[in-house]
C-alpha cells in the first residue's frame, strides 16, 4: 500500500498518513526517535526512496526516522493487514509443521486431493490469495488446530455509574 501525503498534527501530537483507502493516525510516541518539546519535529515527508511505503521525519535536532506503512496499519488494526499477517503465521507454521513431519510433498498433496504445485502455492508465505480452507486442511493434517482468541484489551469497568433512581 503506498501513502499519498503525510502531515504533523503537533496539537494531537501524531502523524495524519493519507492512503488510497482512507486516513491514519500515527503517535508519535511510538517513533524511534519521538519528537518532544525540546525537539521539535522540523519536516515530514512521503519518502519515494522507500517506495512511498513509508515516510520520514527529521527532528530540529538533525535525527531522522522513518515508519513504514505496516507499522501505521499496524497501529491501527487494520483488517486486510492484520487477515494477511494471520494467513503469513498460518503458512509459516504449516511449513514448519511439514518439514519436520518427514511427509513428502507428494503423499501430503494426495492426502489434501490436490496436486503438489498447488501445495507449493499453499506453502508460499507470500501468497495471499490461497484458499484459507485449504490451509487449515493442510494444518489439520499435520496434527494442528487453529484456536480463534480475543486479543482486544478487556474493557474496563466503569466506575461512578449513576443508578436509575425513581422519580416520586
């Protein structure tokens, strides 16, 4: 995904990235180095050394950072990013799983009904258009089960609530 302009917001104290699917917000806290009150941010820009994947800032003291656009999505749960990274551990761990199985390629591919280029497709990390289904197959296969967990912080209880009280 490239960025098409980047801007500081000193007030909110984080970066405004503008992509083709919307804006972002970037803290920045969560840069290496932060700007701060004794050194402010002096410029920020998308960098087309990095592809526009990316944009870097310079701080007034002269330190320079960059923060790719997987970071910013990153930050921001982005759900696209965050189902191709699941679908990347998936097939990371089901290569793993294959290798040290000492199955080959050919009785794992019978086994799922298919043929072992299609299987090779299935193992290739960067593949993003495999079918899910077929990966857990492969996975089941291979003595694994997929667990789904929450990974949302828990939300915190209000306090001070006001009970409904009855009106006389």
């Amino acid at each position: 995904m490239k960025i098409q302009s980047v801007r500081a917001d000193n007030r909110h104290r984080r970066f405004e990235v503008t992509t083709r699917h919307g804006d972002l917000a970037f803290p920045y806290s969560l840069c290496a180095p932060a700007p701060s009150s004794s050194d402010r941010l002096a410029d920020v820009y998308v960098d087309p050394e990095l592809g526009k994947e990316a944009f870097t800032y310079r701080l007034a003291s002269g330190a320079e950072g960059s923060v790719h656009i997987d970071s910013v999505l990153d930050f921001n749960a982005d759900p696209g990013y965050l189902a191709e990274l699941e679908l990347y551990r998936l097939t990371v761990e089901a290569k793993a799983r294959l290798d040290a199985s000492g199955l080959s390629v050919r009785d794992v591919a019978q086994a799922l009904s298919t043929s072992p280029t299609q299987l090779y497709r299935l193992l290739d990390p960067t593949n993003y258009s495999k079918s899910a289904r077929q990966l857990l197959s492969l996975l089941a296969l291979l003595g694994a089960s997929v667990k789904i967990t929450d990974t949302r912080p828990a939300r915190r209880a209000r306090r001070g609530r006001r009970k409904d009280r009855a009106v006389a």
